[in-house]
C-alpha cells in the first residue's frame, strides 16, 4: 500500500499541467494515424530534459496512456486506428458513427479504456513490488538470459520472419557495443566521430521510430487526404455508462486478456484489443451483430489495449525488460534521469517511481474526460495533411535530437538510423526488437562478461550460464518463444 | 517484383554482419571483444540464413519498394539530407529548418502551385512552425542551436 503515501505529489500544480497536457497532447497525437504511442514518447524524451525525473516521467506517462485509447477516436470518427491496438475498435466504432451513434461509440470507447486502464494500472502497482522481491535474488546469469529473453520475444512475434526479428534485435545488440567498452574502456566500432561516445539511446529511438514514419508520408507523394469525417450528436452520458456495465461480459473478457497480454514482453496492444473482439465475439449471443456497429465490439477492444498499457510496465520495472516498444522508449525515458529499472527499483526511488505510477492512474480519469470532450476536436486535428505532419515531426525529430547533447552527431545518427530502419522495414524488418536490443545490450553485456569472469574461478561458463533451475527456465523460454513463432510462421505460411 | 530489392537489403545487412564478425575475432584486446563475438556469431549465421533465402527467391517477408514510392520519397530525402548534414550547421538550425520546411510543404503540397493562396497559406504554417519550435527549444528548453552564418 506504499503508493497511498506518494499521491500528494501528483497533485501539485506542475504535475497537474504536466498530466493535464500530456493527457489532451496524447489523446490528440494518438487520433492522428501514423503517429503511434510509441513515437509520440520518443519525440517527448526531450521535452523532459529539464524537468525532475518525477515530473518527466508523469509527463511520459500521461501520453502513453493517452495515446492509446487517443487512437479510437479517428478508428471511430474516420475509420482510420490512430494505432495498431485500435484496429479492432475500427471494426464495429465507424459502424456505430456511420449509424447516428458516434458520440455514444467515443464515450463507451472511452470509459471502456477507464476501466480497463485503471485495472491495468491497478495491477502495475499490485505486482510489480512482488515480482521485484522475487527477482532480487536473480543473479548474474539470470539478468543476463532476462535481457536475451526480451530481445528474443519481442524479435519473434514483432517482424514480419522470425529470422529477420531475430537477426533485428542482433543489429540492435552490435549497435550497443559500439563506443567505449565498459570494463577496459576499449573503443570498439567507431566508423565515425559522431559515435565515439556510442550511439546515444534517444536519438537513436526518435530516428527509429519517427523517420520511417517521415518517409512513408513522403512516399505518398502530392497525395490529397479525402477522409470523411462524421459528425457526432450529442448522447448523455449517464446512458453511456449504463451501456458499459450493462455489458459485463465484453468488460471482463476485454480487461482480463489486455491484463495478461501487458504482461508478456513484446505481444502488445494491436494483439490485445483483437484477441479481446474475438473472445467478446465468440462468447456473445449477439455473435451476429458485430461488425455492424454493437457497443460490445467497442467494449472489448478498447477496454483491452488500455488495460495492456500499465501491465506492459511490470517486467520494465522489476526486470528491466520493457513489455512493449512503447515501454522500450519509457525506459529511455527513465535512463536519461539516470533511473535505471531493476529489483531494487522501489527501495532507491520509490519517490519518483510511485508517483509516476499514480499519476497513471489519475491520468486514466482525466483521459476520459478529456477524451469525450475534446474527441471532435482531435478528430478535427488528425485531418491534418500528412505532408504537414511529416514536415512537423522530421522538425521535432531533429531539435529533439539535437537537444539531447546539443550535439550534431546524434542528428545524423537519429537520421542514419532511421533511414537504414525504414528501408529494413519494407523488407520484414522491425524497429522494435533493434530497439529493445539496443537497450537491453548494454545490461546483457555487463552480466555475460562479470558472469564469465566469475565462472572461470568456478566450474566454467558453461555450468555457470547453463545449469540451476533458473538458468534452465529462462533458457527454456527463449527456445520455446522462437520455436514456437518458427512452428507459427511455417503454419500460416501453410495454410496460405 | 521484389526479389531483387530482398538480395540487395539481406546482402547489406550479410555484409554489415561479416564486417562486424570480422573486426570482432581479429581486433584486440580479446576480452574488450568478448560480448560482440559471441553476437556477431548469431549475427552472421541469421544474415547468411537470410540472404541465402534471398537469394533462392524465397524471401517473402515485407511489402518492398516500388518505383513510384521511390520516386515520391525522393524530393523529400533530398531537401532533408541537405537540411540536416549541411544546412542546419551553416545556415543556422532554425533558417534551415524554416527553407527545409517550406520545401518539404511546397513540394508535397497537393494543391495547385499557381494558386497565391496555397503559397499564402505554407509561409504562414511554416512562419508558426518556426516560431512554435524557437518558444520552445530557445526560450522554455534553453537549447543553443548551431547559428551558422548569423553568429
């Protein structure tokens, strides 16, 4: 109950404006199609700089949490998902509004992802103290196999091939040793000067993440936006909420699958909110009216890829593995105030660390509310030109960058990265498991080189890295997660 | 239509993984090296696997490029290489990023270039563009951008 005791610190007045603007921020970038949560954090990284880590994170946090249920608004209003974990809210949202209910389908969307937020977070706050207890014992060998679990997971379910995911987070790990070697302090692949101190972690991120977005919009060419818009109608919404609890089933089914989905590394939001329209669908016995505009549809997905969002933070808080690309950048996030995740995470900074947390769940409430008012407004925002918007974010992307260091080489580094990434991406490549290798890199290198110095004064690396039955756990996963994505690939390749 | 773009991406990433193979097992110290070796092995062997399957027309994974893409992302790659290598550094960060945005605007820009109204209106998205990102990286983040030439 240790968060209690940290709640006044997000009632403050800057924490207030910081959760009150990144929540109306988030819920507008996430309308936007082709700005994804994940970009959206990455591009705000810079914006913490000078901020306290407390305030930082809040800021972070607010718009993680507000540009996913963000994204139902233009799935809902322009039949476009704002992100992947909206796609499922497309399918019977656009239904609702081309029906007259437009209102009614935002309002269920977002008290569904209230609820289902809040039960997420709930979660975060239950779970993470236990699984930080437990992972205190971890030694050497165990962190190392966490990481290699992370870049593994994530690599096989995130690429178009499990191969090229794999071969992803590979290209992600390299980039991480680039620099200064830790321990002998050697410099190690450093082509150019503009990396000699290492590819910095947030320009790396924007450049991953926004870049390939950039050049898909300039790939579009003089390309005219013909997106209709409906209007909504004005729907009370005590009968929204009514709506809501009237219809359990879809709640439960969706809050329970987009909890346990947050919880595995790498599975993320756009799985979460199908898997919980799939279940509503199978499980309703109005099976025959979805699809064509029913609240249960609404319900379930979006109360699942909210309730994904505090969830995703358990193993980057306890672990240091984020459980989804967003959580990845978060984790950037938490670097660069020099908070670095991990079991002992809440006894040295449980005064940013709860707070932040808190502010997830007052940020829940205030996306709601913000998000029924100021839908039409988002809606109105996400027509924008996407030859604006790419001329917006190119522009952020570089001040942000160069902001980090005030340095020109992380400019052409976010550049370079995100260049070769989108060119990757078109052939089955995947931002994510890189970043999560670049990230999780450096954490597996420090344990596999103290572990292996350690275990050449024992029985050798082999027993050390290999034998225990915690070593042989994860070990086991790592196989099971690709031999498992290997056994799916070939089945839909198969069954196509 | 594409196989030939899945050789050459697979062949960048293969040969980017036998540079980094090569320099990892012949650089020294060998113990700074440990960590990329044991990478660079896994690195190699998933490349190889790749780009051989590229090369037996089997790699299917990804939707590739067209010409037309190609030919639409062009202008923009180019005002943003210029921008961001050469521009930002001697013309300054905010004179660049004011030509490089107005470019981008203008040559993405769907409406007709002989209307007044649409130049009228990319001035003025790039004059708030500018005077939005000067607030804030200037004035609120205290972030001192390159000045090039107007120092």
């Amino acid at each position: 109950m240790d968060f209690i005791f940290y709640f006044g610190e997000v009632f403050t007045f800057t924490s207030m404006l910081l959760l009150i603007g990144g929540t109306i921020g988030g819920l507008i970038m996430g309308a936007t199609p082709g700005l994804s949560p994940t970009m959206t954090v990455a591009l705000l990284i810079p914006f913490t700089f000078n901020m306290t880590p407390v305030h930082g994170l809040i800021l972070l946090g607010a718009a993680y949490t507000s540009t996913v249920a963000g994204g139902a608004v233009s799935a809902i209003l322009l039949k476009i998902p704002g992100a992947p974990a909206n796609i499922a809210t497309t399918l019977d949202g656009n239904a609702m509004a081309r029906k007259g209910e437009g209102a009614k389908a935002l309002q269920l969307s977002f008290i569904a992802s209230l609820i289902g937020g809040i039960f997420g977070v709930f979660l975060l706050i239950f779970l993470t103290p236990v699984l930080a207890k437990m992972a205190n014992s971890f030694g050497y060998s165990h962190t190392f196999w966490l990481a290699i679990i992370g870049v593994t997971v994530i690599g096989s379910l995130e690429a178009g091939s499990v191969v090229k995911g794999l071969l992803s987070g590979c290209i992600g790990m390299w980039l991480a040793t680039i620099g200064f070697d830790d321990i002998q302090g050697v410099k190690r692949f450093v082509f150019h000067p503009a990396i000699a101190g290492g590819v910095n972690i947030i320009p790396a991120l924007i450049g991953l993440f926004a870049i390939p977005q950039v050049i898909t919009m300039f790939a579009k060419g003089r390309f005219q936006n013909d997106i209709e818009q409906i209007q909504v109608k004005k729907h009370p919404i005590a009968k929204a909420f009514q709506e809501v609890f009237s219809r359990k089933r879809a709640l439960i089914i969706g809050t329970s699958i987009g909890s346990l989905i947050g919880l595995i590394p790498g599975v993320g939001g756009q799985i979460a909110g199908l898997l919980a329209y799939d279940q509503a669908k199978k499980f309703s016995p109005e099976k025959k009216k979805f699809g064509t505009g029913h609240s249960e549809g609404v319900i379930a997905a979006e109360s699942a890829n909210n309730a994904m969002v505090g969830p995703s933070l358990v193993p980057l808080l306890t672990l240091s593995i984020p459980g989804s690309p967003t959580a990845a950048v978060l984790l950037g996030g938490l670097i660069i105030h020099g908070i670095f995740p991990g079991p002992t995470l809440f006894q040295q900074y449980p005064e940013v660390i709860w707070p932040f947390i808190n502010s997830m769940l007052i940020g829940q409430i205030l996306m709601c509310i913000f998000g029924i008012y100021i839908a039409s407004l988002a809606a109105r925002v996400a027509q924008v030109p996407q030859f604006i918007m790419a001329a917006i974010v190119l522009g952020l992307a570089a001040f942000g960058s160069f902001a980090v260091q005030q340095s020109m080489g992380d400019v052409y580094v976010m550049v370079v990265l995100g260049t070769m990434m989108y060119f990757l991406e078109r052939f089955g490549f995947s931002a994510a498991p890189l970043v999560l290798g670049l990230i999780l890199g450096p954490i597996a290198e420090s344990n596999f080189v103290t572990g292996s110095l350690i275990s050449t004064a024992q029985n050798g690396p082999f027993v050390y890295f290999f034998t225990g039955g915690l070593n042989i756990l994860l070990v086991s996963i790592v196989i099971l997660s690709v031999g498992f994505s290997i056994w799916s690939e070939i089945n839909t390749k198969r069954q196509s | 239509m594409n196989i030939f773009q899945h050789k050459l991406s697979s062949g960048f990433v293969a040969g980017l993984a036998f540079i980094v193979c090569y320099i990892s097992f012949t650089r020294q110290p060998s113990d700074a090296y440990l960590f990329p070796r044991v990478i660079s092995v896994f690195f190699l062997t998933l490349s190889l696997w790749t780009f051989f399957k590229a090369l037996l027309g089997l790699s299917k994974a990804g939707n590739g490029l067209t010409l037309n893409m190609f030919r639409n992302m062009l202008p923009g790659m180019l005002i943003s290489s210029i921008y961001l290598f050469f521009a930002a550094k001697f013309l300054g960060f905010y004179t660049a990023t004011a030509i490089a945005f107005f470019l981008l605007l203008t040559a993405y820009d769907p409406e007709s270039y002989s209307s007044v109204n649409s130049w009228v209106k990319r001035i003025i998205i790039t004059a708030c563009f500018i005077a939005i990102m000067y607030t804030l990286f200037a004035k609120i983040l205290v972030v001192y951008t390159p000045r090039g030439m107007f120092i």
